[in-house]
C-alpha cells in the first residue's frame, strides 16, 4: 500500500489502529536529489528518442526544487515546461518555462490540462 505522506498521520488514529496493525512493513521514500533529477529527466527524454539534453541546468534545478524531488510532481512540471519552451519555439527549455509551467500545473488550471497533445512537444526538440 502506498499513499501521501499525511497516511502515516492517519494511522496514528485511534480508529485506523485495526487497520494499520495489518501493514506489517512500512517505507518512506525520499524525493530525488539535484543529480537524482537530472538523471531522470535524461533517461525520460532519452526513451523519448531526444538525441541532445534540451534542459538548462537552472531548469533542472527549478524542477527539482520546485517539485521537492517527487517524480510525479518533476513530471508535471517538465511537460508543462516543455509545452511552454515550444509555443516559445524554443529549443531550450529554461527556468523560465519552469515557472510559467509551475503557475499553470500547480493551482490545476483546466486550460493546461485540455492543451496538452500527447507526442506533440517532442518534434520540435530533435
């Protein structure tokens, strides 16, 4: 069973005790480190078949930091920074394109989400 780090909260309830003496082993993962990060954006974009690294390193650091190391949170943001760095006809993606990704993926802006075209983005880089 995996959840939110606020799960280890709930269990310390009372009513949960029933139910968390059935987990028998419990783990907590760390968000990735700054080298962490850049390795799995290179692999991600390696298995997307861009041959060049695309992403500043102050890029990188933004993901990383703006997302706290949380891989789902790194994604988020490196594909909303990706769609930003094309409409720019950009072939760069910079910290820049982090920000404007941040403001739209975090307060979960509908517009973003319905302009994403699976595929698209990734043309204009190679």
């Amino acid at each position: 069973m995996g959840g939110q780090a606020n799960l280890i909260d709930k269990m310390m309830y009372r009513s949960s005790a029933p139910f968390a003496s059935r987990i028998v082993t419990r783990c907590h993962l760390e968000g990735l480190d700054r080298q962490g990060m850049e390795q799995y954006i290179g692999h991600h974009l390696t298995l997307a078949g861009v041959k060049r690294s695309i992403f500043e390193d102050t890029a990188i650091t933004a993901i990383q930091q703006g997302a706290g190391g949380i891989l789902r949170k790194a994604n988020h943001l490196a594909r909303g920074a990706l769609i930003a760095a094309s409409k720019d006809e950009s072939r760069t993606v910079t910290a820049d394109h982090i920000r404007l990704a941040a403001t739209e993926v975090f307060k979960k802006n509908q517009n973003f989400a319905n302009s994403y075209r699976h595929g698209t983005f990734v043309k204009n880089f190679n």
